[in-house]
C-alpha cells in the first residue's frame, strides 16, 4: 500500500495546501498520525467522494521523507478515482 500527495499549489490562509490519498483507508489515518496531521483536516464521505487529508507544503515535505509518493495532478487524480467511496459526494 502506498500513500500519495500532489504539488503544494493551493493558496489558503497565507499556506499552500495539497491532497494526501492512500490505497487504503487505515493506512491513510495511520500515516496522517504519525506526521502529526489533526483528523480535522481529513475528509471523506459524504463531503467528498475520496478519504484524504489536506496538508500544509511543510506537511508535504515532511510525508515525503516518510515515504509518500509525489503525484503528478494527472496521478492524483487516477488515485482520486481508485480510491472512490460508493455513497460519497457525486458531482452533478
């Protein structure tokens, strides 16, 4: 199993921010535990239709020396799509 971000682009609150996803969803909380990453940044259904966490750049950074995968926007969104929760938010 693995753990993926996307770049650091979004601008919110003077921070960049990016996507953390992963192949499960254990995985996904176990790993945000251990950067130290607060639950209130996870969402998953029904808010949105994939588990992940939004993290700071310096999380980011941090995700990556632990072993996370860089993704491309095209990667994250193939493991956005991979990871999907029948009964989660359906864009309309």
């Amino acid at each position: 199993m693995a753990v993926y971000v996307d770049a650091a682009i979004w601008r919110y609150a003077g921070r960049r921010w990016c996507h953390m996803l992963a192949d499960d969803e254990a995985e996904l909380h176990r790993f945000a535990a251990h950067l130290g990453v607060k639950r209130s940044s996870y969402q998953g259904p029904p808010k949105t239709s994939a588990p992940h966490y939004d993290i700071t750049g310096l999380e980011r950074d941090r995700a990556v020396r632990f072993g996370a995968v860089e993704c491309s926007r095209e990667e994250i969104v193939a493991v956005f799509r991979r990871v999907r929760v029948k009964g989660g938010k359906v864009r309309r």
